[in-house]
C-alpha cells in the first residue's frame, strides 16, 4: 500500500459483504462499484484526506476478465497504455482520471501510478495481533477529528487526543459481525481517563431515548455496550453483535 494515507483497510470481500455494500469509500459506495467486489475475493485500499498526486489506490485478488478487459481498453480512445515507474504496464483515462492494471487473478486502481514501489506502509504493530480470525481490518492515521465528531453526537464533552484508530471485524453468528476499536493516544494517562470517561457515559447510554434516533441507537450499541478497557496508551472498545449495516454505520461515522 502507498505510505502517507489518512485510511487503510482489508477485506475478506465475501465474507462481509453486507458491510462493504453500505460503506463509503472516500465518497464512493460499495454499490457503486458492486461489479468489481463481484469479481474479488480480498480487496485493500487506501484513501488519501490531503491528496497530493494520489486520491485513493486499490488492490484485489479474484477473478477478471484480463482478457476481456485487455480488449476493451486497447479499442478505446479514452484509454491509453503508459507505463509505470515501476516498468509495468497499465490503462491509464484522463476522462475518468483513473489508471488500471487487471490480470486473470488481480486488479489494481488508482487515480496516479496503480503500482506501489517497496517497502509502502508500515502496517501498525498492534494490528496484527487484532487480524487473527478477521475478516475486516484496517486503521486510520490523525482520527482525533473524525472520532471526536463521533463522540460530540452523544453530547459527551471530551475531546479524545487519537492518534490512530485501529479496528478489526470478527464474523458472529447468523451473518453478523463483532468487532474491536483500538483508539491510541500519546500517553497511558489518557487513556485511563477515557476508559473511566467511557464507563460512565455507557451507564448514562442504558437509559438514554433513542426511539426517534434510531442511527444513534445502532452506534450507541456499538460503542457503549460492553465495558471498555486499557491496553497501554491505547483504549479498547468491544463492540456488541451487529449486522453488516450497522457496522458500515459505525465506519462510515468514522470516516473521512
């Protein structure tokens, strides 16, 4: 993956489909490039909040149409095949300011150099251990805007100093999903303050009334259901059992 973007994630695509299908990639929606998530079986991405010469970069392992695909681009006139600085080929659009590279097995879109030259991002060292048994997983770099608008809609009066945001999705029962929230900032101090800052606001969130707000009802199960704990600098929230909507929900709250 490139190195300098704001949003990371990985996906098992069929196995959270319900998920991708409601989640906004940078302005875009998992329905409107459902064609391409019918041909993938994983799909990584990146997305850039300051782009300078790049918005967004994808890469997907599946089944395309390499051959197909080949002939469409070299018949058209709004493709043309350049050449990347990494020495490998690919259909680049200025109409549609995309580049493309597909294979039989891969796809890789951008809208600069849809190849990544070594070594790219560092995936976060707390990350990997999270990963085991996901299917969905990424962070996002300088949250603390994206999380504090979050935290504002529930009127609890903090502002969270996250540095990183880490999350990784779990399959549940009967095509639902769990997941753990990571939020990591400067110092263990902090952290313990949210912890108890979140243990109360959870109790205060068994009795709120969300019958006429029923989005915040879904993020307030997802936030405030199970007790939040420490690890280091870093709180942890364990999020109830929810469906793929309303977990696309939560990320999309939580976006850029």
């Amino acid at each position: 993956m490139p190195e300098g973007a704001a949003y990371y994630f990985t996906a098992d695509v069929k196995s959270v489909r319900p998920i991708l299908d409601s989640l906004a990639f940078g302005g875009m929606t998992g329905q409107e490039i459902k064609e391409f998530l019918d041909m993938s079986n994983t799909l990584t991405a990146a997305i850039f909040q300051n782009p300078g010469k790049m918005h967004f970069y994808a890469a997907a392992s599946g089944k395309f149409p390499s051959a197909r695909g080949g002939l469409f681009f070299s018949a058209s006139k709004d493709w043309e095949k350049k050449t990347s600085a990494s020495g490998l080929p690919y259909w680049y659009s200025q109409r549609s300011g995309l580049s493309i590279s597909i294979s039989a097995k891969a796809a890789y879109l951008s809208d600069a150099d849809p190849f990544v030259e070594a070594p790219g991002a560092q995936v976060p060292e707390a990350l990997a251990a999270m990963q085991k048994g996901s299917v969905l997983s990424g962070w996002m770099n300088n949250p603390s805007q994206a999380i504090n608008k979050l935290v504002a809609a529930f009127d609890i009066p903090i502002e969270i100093p996250a540095e990183r945001f880490l999350f990784a999705v779990y399959p549940a029962e009967k095509g639902m999903f769990t997941a753990t929230l990571r939020i990591e900032t400067p110092s263990g101090t902090q952290a313990a303050g949210l912890v108890r800052i979140f243990t109360m606001a959870r109790l205060g969130m068994a009795l709120a009334d969300f019958s006429e707000r029923k989005e915040m009802e879904t993020l307030a199960r997802a936030l405030f259901s199970q007790n939040p704990v420490q690890d280091g600098n870093a709180l942890i929230i364990q999020t109830g059992t929810m469906d793929g909507t309303g977990l696309a929900l939560l990320f999309n709250s939580i976006s850029l």
